[in-house]
C-alpha cells in the first residue's frame, strides 16, 4: 500500500482505518498459517509421519536417534543360534573311512572296516541346473473314408511351449518383482531357455487364471479370522491412481486392488459387517467400525504424538508429555505380562494420565491440536482393545510389513496397465505373502497349482483345514 492511499484511508474516518487492520490482520493469519503448514511439511519424516524411511531427507536421516547398547555386533552370550537342518532323505550317500589311527599313526587296511559309533554326518547341497525337454508327438491317421485326423493333446500337458515348472518360475520371480524381460533373461541364463517377455506375460497370464480359487479360498479364511489388521497404498494403472489394499490374519494376507480409497473399498476388503476385531491406523474410512471392533495402531499414534510434539508452544509440551506416556505403555508391553489383567494393571496409571492429557488438549487454544485430541477422544476405547482382547496387538506392524513388499513392486514396476495386471498383483501378492506366513514354498505350490489346472484336477488347497 503506497502513502497516497494511508493518508485516502485515513481521511475516510475511524471505520475505515478499523476495516483496513482488521482485513491486513486476517491475512496475517492466513499467511502464518500456511507458512506453519509449509513448515510442518518441510519437517515430515519417518518419525513423525507414515513416510517410510526411504523418503526422509539427509537431515532427518542424521537426526535419527542412534542407541548404542554398548555389545558388540553378533550373536550375545546365551543366544540359542540357529542352524539349517540336515536333510532326512539325501539323493545320494558317500561313506568315507579313515586311512591312519589318529592315535598311533598306523595304517588302517581297507576293506575289513569295523565302524565304532554312529558316523558325523556332512551334507553339502548343490543346484542341478538341468531343462527337459518332452517332445509330443501328435500323429495323423487316415481314416477309410478318406478323412485325415490329427491326435489331440492330452490332459496335463501344457498347450504352449513350456511346462508347469516354467510358468511357476516365472511367476515366483515376477513376485520377487523382477520384471518380465528380466525374467526372460535369467531363466535362460539359468536354464538355457529361449523366452520373449511376451512368453512371460502369458506365462503369467495362465498363472493368474490358475490361481483364482486359492485367492477365494484365502478370502473366505481372512473374512473368518477373529483379527485382522488393515492398510492401504496407492498402486497406478497406467497413471491413474489406484489403491492396494491388505488385510492380514495369523496365516493368511489378501491383497485387493480397488479405484478409490474410501469407505466402499475397506467394505469390499473387510465386509460390510466386519467379526472379530481390525487392527487399523486412524484413516476415516475405517469409522464404520465399532470402537469395540477396532484396535487403533499405537505405532502410528507415536508418530502422530512427535509431530504433536514439533509444533511450537504448548502444543509441543502437551506432545511431549503424551510421547512419554505412550512410551511406558509400550513398555509394558515389551515386558510381556502374564495375562491380559496383568497388561491392564501395568498400562492404567499411563492410560489414565493419556486420558488427562488429551482432555486438557481438547480445551486447548490451538485449533488443530484441539481437533486431534477430541478426535482421540471420540474414539479412546480403540486405543486400548489390545489390553481386553486376547490375541489383539497393540499396532499395525503385520500389515505394514506385509504391504512394504508391494510398495517396493510399486516403486519398480509403476503400478499396472491392466485389470489383468490387477489381478495378477493381487493374487501373486497375496498367494506369495500366504505361503510366507505358513512356511510354504511359494514355487512348489505354484508348480503343484498349475499342474492341477493342466490335469482337470482339483487344486490343492493353500491353507490347512481347521
């Protein structure tokens, strides 16, 4: 504003010059809160957000916090370790026997051994990288009338050029996100075989269609299980934006690709009235869910609380003290109480302290730290079902897990361009992350799916009977 319209506006009167301060006030705000928001954004990271750690800056990268326990690298004193188990039916045994006593030197002849004792065994596994090759021989028969006929193929043997084993292969690494050229590339070089990506692709293409009963089958087993957790992540179909969802049981995960994140999608991947209990973050999509059906992810609720705790004033000391509190709640939980009453007796007093603290931010001036913490509060019973339910954990950790698979697929693949690469997605995803859970060979069972398919004979089923 130049001085010639100051001193116009000053002329103009006392209600003039109020409507002036009043208008430059209004924008001031306006401009400090977008400047805060801008600020909050800059400032997002994994620690206070749900970015994953790959998106943090160089400088949110420094300032994670780096606890040194003071132990050295490795396994610590008392570690029970792990080993691979020996094999129970080798494909073949070589004995060797001993030439000279260690004891006195002597030779000891062959050939009259006496063993003493059971022998050490030494098991050393090696990949026979071998292609078969079955050549049918379909034959033409002349008939009396004249008419030539042609042999058909017959069942389980594969209408293209490659077998059962092929198209499973294809599939595994295609689910290891490998991309299809890739996948051209490495079975020739592992095997010899002459592939185009276009081969892949219907390689996919057949296993995809194969697996569609076991997909149903892992849908009916999830709908079932007494606890779920649930997430979502964007998934593009030739740059349009999609959303991959999962919802994840003890033994089991369904992957499910849908055009919108909204309440329909998370009805269509849980149920309309969903059983049990679904472990989710605060996304409004999941209202539909009872408080006494939900357990809100406390991992997400930290972040959220470090966030709470960045902003300036009393805001951040309201974080900051609720950031503690959570922090005893999860250590009680590390402590593994005994029982559900026992976690309910350790968490009260932080519980209760929660309670006082997000009550005092609800009454509070600012008003998007008083929205978080009435919205906190309207459904407060979520935060704690962990601690009335058996079997419910406290955060969401199974399903992020589970989806950070297909967020790397995402980030290498860009999405799909089809609804048959959906579907592919969601039944590699899912098929993949199923056997995962249960300790599966994901290409065995793919090999054995197939073969069943090209058979006309059930397909095996992928989870245990109850």
């Amino acid at each position: 504003m130049e001085r010639v319209d100051v001193d116009r506006v000053f002329d103009a009167g006392r209600d003039a010059v109020a409507a002036v301060i009043a208008g430059q006030a209004a924008r001031i705000e306006e401009l400090v809160a977008r400047v805060e928001q801008l600020e909050r954004e800059a400032g997002r990271s994994s620690r206070n957000s749900s970015l994953p750690p790959s998106r943090d800056s160089p400088d949110a990268r420094k300032a994670r916090p780096k606890k040194r326990s003071g132990r050295k690298q490795g396994g610590q004193p008392g570690h029970p370790g792990r080993h691979r188990e020996m094999v129970a039916d080798p494909d073949r045994l070589v004995d060797h026997w001993p030439s000279a006593c260690d004891g006195c030197g002597g030779p000891i002849a062959g050939g009259g051994h006496v063993r003493d004792g059971d022998p050490v065994r030494h098991q050393v596994s090696e990949v026979v990288v071998r292609t078969e090759v079955t050549e049918h021989r379909r034959m033409r028969v002349r008939c009396g009338c004249g008419r030539r006929t042609l042999a058909g193929l017959p069942a389980g043997v594969a209408p293209g050029a490659f077998g059962p084993s092929v198209a499973a292969a294809a599939a595994t690494l295609t689910a290891a996100r490998v991309s299809r050229r890739e996948v051209a590339r490495l079975l020739g070089d592992l095997f010899g075989m002459q592939l185009s990506a276009a081969s892949v692709e219907a390689l996919l293409k057949q296993a995809s269609e194969t697996l569609e009963d076991p997909y149903v089958e892992v849908l009916a087993a999830v709908d079932k299980s007494p606890v779920r957790g649930a997430d979502e992540t964007s998934f593009p179909r030739a740059g349009s934006t999609q959303w991959l969802s999962v919802a994840t049981a003890e033994s089991a995960a369904l992957f499910q690709i849908a055009a919108r994140r909204d309440r329909d999608s998370a009805k269509a991947l849980l149920g309309e009235w969903p059983e049990g209990v679904i472990v989710t973050d605060r996304y409004a999509v999941y209202l539909f869910l009872e408080d006494s059906r939900r357990q809100l992810c406390l991992a997400h609720l930290a972040r959220d609380l470090v966030a709470l705790a960045e902003r300036p004033g009393a805001p951040a000391k309201l974080g900051r003290k609720l950031t503690r509190e959570l922090s005893c709640v999860f250590a009680a939980l590390n402590d593994a109480p005994a029982d559900l009453a026992a976690l309910r007796a350790a968490i009260a007093p932080h519980r209760d302290r929660i309670h006082e603290l997000l009550t005092q931010g609800a009454r509070c001036r600012h008003p998007k730290t008083r929205r978080f913490c009435q919205g906190l509060l309207a459904h407060e019973a979520a935060l704690w079902t962990f601690a009335h339910v058996p079997g419910v954990p406290a955060t969401n950790n199974v399903s992020e897990r589970a989806l950070r698979h297909a967020v790397l697929w995402r980030k290498t693949s860009y999405g799909t361009q089809t609804s048959h690469g959906d579907r592919l997605v969601e039944r590699l995803l899912t098929i993949r992350e199923t056997c995962r859970l249960q300790g599966r060979r994901l290409h065995d069972y793919l090999a054995d799916v197939i073969a069943a398919d090209l058979n006309r004979q059930p397909i095996p089923a992928l989870l245990a009977p109850p």
